[in-house]
C-alpha cells in the first residue's frame, strides 16, 4: 500500500507537468523554457505557489499577481494521474507492468485533456507513445494473436512486440479507412490524422482485442454524448468538431485499466 500512496505522490507531480503539456504543445511551445508562468498577466509563478494540488487550494483557484482564475483543469488533471498511479501500483505492485500503465495513463490524461481544449492531438503523445508503447511490449508480453500464431516459435519479447506493432498499425489503418470512406460518402473530413495517430498508440500499448474494445467504446461514448450535446446546445451537427480523441482516451483508460490492471493484479493476488 506504501509504495501506491508514493506513486500517486509521483503521479500529482507528473500532473502538473502533463498541464504544461497540454498548454503549450497544442501551442507550438517549449515545455521546458520559459518556467511556468500565469497565461493572463505572463508573470513567472514561484515554486511555493506552483505546488500540485495545495497552491491551487491555498491560492482559491486564483493567480497571486493578477487575480485571475486558474482553470479547474489543472487539479483535475493532478488528481487524475496520481489516481491512475495509485491504481497501477496498487493492483501490479512494483512492477514494470505498472510502469507501463502510468505511463499510458498520463498520456491517455493529456490526450484527453488537450483534445477537449484545443481538438489537437499532439505528435509527442501519440506517435511517441506508440514508439513507448512497442518498447514497454519487449518487456510487459502482450496477449498473443496473429503474430503469436506465425511466430510461436520465436522469442517471446520480439513475438510481444510484434503483437503490439501489428496491433498499432491495423487499428490506425481501419480506422483510417473508415475515415476516408466517411470523407467520400459524405464529402467532408470526420476523422483527423490526430486520431488515428492516437489510435496507433493505444494499440501499441494495449494489443488487438483490447484496443478494438477500447474504441468500440469510445464510439458509443461519442455518438451519445455527442448527439445529446448538440441537441441540448443546438449546435449545427453538420459542422461541429467532436473532439473524439477525448473519448478514446476515456475507452482506453476504461478497458485498460479494468482489463489489464484492476483485472489482472486480482487474478495475480
């Protein structure tokens, strides 16, 4: 139980620099020069004002210099990745699995979080995480498939990563095509490349099965929500941008932390 409290310790800290991601890299910005800085008033924020959590309690949801509101998504974030933290640790223990699900955890978070705000997805998350994630599979073996079943001979780690690159690929090149199939029945864009890339990614990081679940998942979340949002606002349904990657970031932390994680670590107790 010590070391889960200590990871979601780790996870408040790694929420508040997953927010300086979603700031700035939609934003086209250096995520490590200048220092954290208020977006209103541009005045760098002290450390003692910058602490996970407590500064944005102390302070009210308040920028010290200018008074402006600090947006609720940053605690959100910090107690979203420590929560993922202390459920990976808790249920994998010290593991390298629950390495790997922390940090498919925290880019799940930013992922979501980013599309939310500005419908961008950006490349270090996804094409990045896709490169981590077939890295992570040399070391925490996917469930075998198709390229278990060719190559059930060869060495476990490389038929895990195959599993998991194959994974990667055809997931992002299903949904691809039914993207382009939408763009040519209805002429116009319904997927961007942003999803697909984040797609590629989760495939990378939670194999076939449970990835095709993930976005079954993230469809139906999308087509509700979706549809009730616009009627509820009367938005133009014709010209709305969902920020699917939004839900495929809550399909994926759903299946992958239901499946993999909290399933997983009960059948190992």
């Amino acid at each position: 139980m010590i070391e889960a409290f200590l990871a979601a310790l780790a996870g408040l800290l790694i929420g508040s620099f997953l927010n300086v991601c979603i700031y700035r890299l939609p934003r086209d910005l250096s995520v490590i020069r200048p220092r954290s800085y208020c977006p209103e008033c541009e005045r760098p924020i002290h450390w003692y004002d910058n602490v996970p959590l407590l500064s944005f309690l102390l302070l009210r949801g308040q920028c010290r210099r200018c008074g402006s509101r600090i947006p609720w998504r940053y605690p959100i974030v910090e107690l979203l990745t420590a929560a993922v933290f202390f459920v990976a640790f808790l249920f994998l223990g010290v593991s390298m699995a629950a390495v790997k699900f922390c940090v498919l955890g925290a880019i799940l978070i930013a992922l979501v979080f980013s599309d939310l705000e500005e419908r961008i997805l950006p490349d270090e998350f996804t094409l990045g995480g896709a490169v981590i994630g077939v890295v992570f599979a040399f070391f925490v073996p996917l469930d075998w498939g198709i390229i278990g079943f060719l190559f059930h001979s060869t060495n476990p780690a490389l038929v895990s990563a195959g599993e998991s690159a194959f994974a990667a690929f055809f997931c992002a090149g299903s949904l691809w095509l039914v993207g382009l199939i939408y763009q040519k029945v209805r002429h116009r864009e319904g997927l961007g490349l942003g999803d697909v890339k984040m797609v590629a990614m989760i495939g990378a990081f939670l194999g076939l099965e449970a990835s095709l679940l993930a976005l079954i998942m993230a469809s139906l979340l999308g087509a509700v929500i979706g549809l009730c949002y616009i009627w509820f606002t009367g938005k133009d349904a014709s010209t709305y941008e969902l920020p699917f990657g939004s839900f495929l970031g809550i399909g994926a932390l759903a299946v992958g932390f239901v499946l993999d994680v909290i399933r997983v670590g009960r059948l190992g107790a």
